[in-house]
C-alpha cells in the first residue's frame, strides 16, 4: 500500500469509490435486498495528478445471496463473499485505513453514495463519509457529462470511449471500476473541470 493511501490527512488526495451489490435478473427473491458485496477503492493524487493506490474490500451479505447473474455479472461467487467482512467492518477499514471520514471522495454517478446511506441505515452502522452526506462526496458523472457538453449521461464504459482513455480490467468488477473512474477524475482535473483544479 502506498504510504500517501493510508495517510487520511494527506492534502490532495481523494478517494474513488465503486460498489458491486448483490442483484438478480428481474425481482429479488422474497425478502432478499440489494446488499454491497464489494468495495473498490482508487486513490487519487489531485496534486500529482497520479492514480496511487487501489484496493478491494469483499463484504458478506447478511439478507440476500449472490445469484447466478449476479457472478456472470462481476465475477464475483457467493464463496468469494462468504469469506468477507461485515459491512460494519468494511466501513471501519475506509475510516482507518483510507481516511474515509475525512477525504473526499468520488463516484459514478449518486448510486454508491445512496447504497451507502441506506445500508449502513438498515444495518445500524455508522456511515463512513462525513456529514452531511452529500458534503465530501463528488458525482463525477455529472461533472463529466457538463464538462463535455453532453445532454446524456453516460456510463462509465462510454465516458472512457468519449475520454479517449482504455478500460482497464473487467467493467463491474468494483476494484477495476474505481481504478477506471479514477482516469476520468484525473481526465476532469486535466481539463480544469474538477473542483479546485484550476
């Protein structure tokens, strides 16, 4: 791990947030919710304008199970999450170990941050990103949509495409993704479109 990564008070730097939940192809089974299975973290150097860490947290699901499409979907098996960490524990780690309670930190569009606020809700743990909820976190999908004067907002597949930028490992898996989303920040960054990159 990259000494910058663990230091939380580290001017400059932010976190990358992707999630993967457990999902079905059409309705969940009954009394089966959507639950995070895994956290994807990439860290960003604003001031480097560097990636400099990546990281995955495995989580197990405590009211639904993965499915079929679910590892069709992101790669990821019920065994994978059955050797995971509470959600309770996974939240403890960003706080710890990734300075979640005190860096900003990005993801594609509002869904992880939602995700977030309604398991940690459900579950009784505490949220691991500041409050209010919406301070600390940036929706870099918006950003990226206005600054490229799209009238839809893409995926994240796409926006590489449009950014002229590789996709890097396999699309849905939560670690891959944030690694990819964290080119798009630094794509932003470079066109002076993130905050404070001016």
């Amino acid at each position: 791990m990259d000494r910058r990564a663990a230091d939380g008070g580290h001017a400059g730097l932010l976190n990358v947030i992707d999630l993967e939940a457990t999902c079905w192809d059409g309705q969940p089974p009954p009394g089966a919710v959507s639950e995070i299975i895994e956290i994807g973290l990439a860290v960003v150097d604003l001031g480097a304008r560097e990636r400099v860490a990546r990281h995955r947290i495995l989580v197990r699901p405590a009211r639904s199970r993965v499915s079929a499409f679910c590892t069709e979907l992101t790669g990821i098996t019920e065994a994978e999450t059955d050797r995971g960490v509470s959600l309770a524990r996974a939240c403890d780690t960003l706080v710890r170990e990734h300075g979640a309670g005190g860096r900003p930190w990005a993801s594609w569009g509002d869904y992880d941050r939602k995700q977030f606020l309604r398991q940690c809700a459900a579950d009784g743990v505490p949220y691991p990103f500041g409050h209010p909820a919406e301070r600390a976190h940036t929706n870099a999908k918006a950003l990226f949509t206005d600054a490229h004067g799209l009238r839809r907002r893409p995926d994240m597949a796409r926006a590489l495409e449009i950014a002229g930028l590789p996709l890097e490992g396999r699309h849905h898996r939560g670690v891959d993704d944030a690694w990819n989303i964290a080119a798009l920040v630094l794509h932003l960054a470079r066109l002076g479109a993130w905050p404070g990159s001016c």
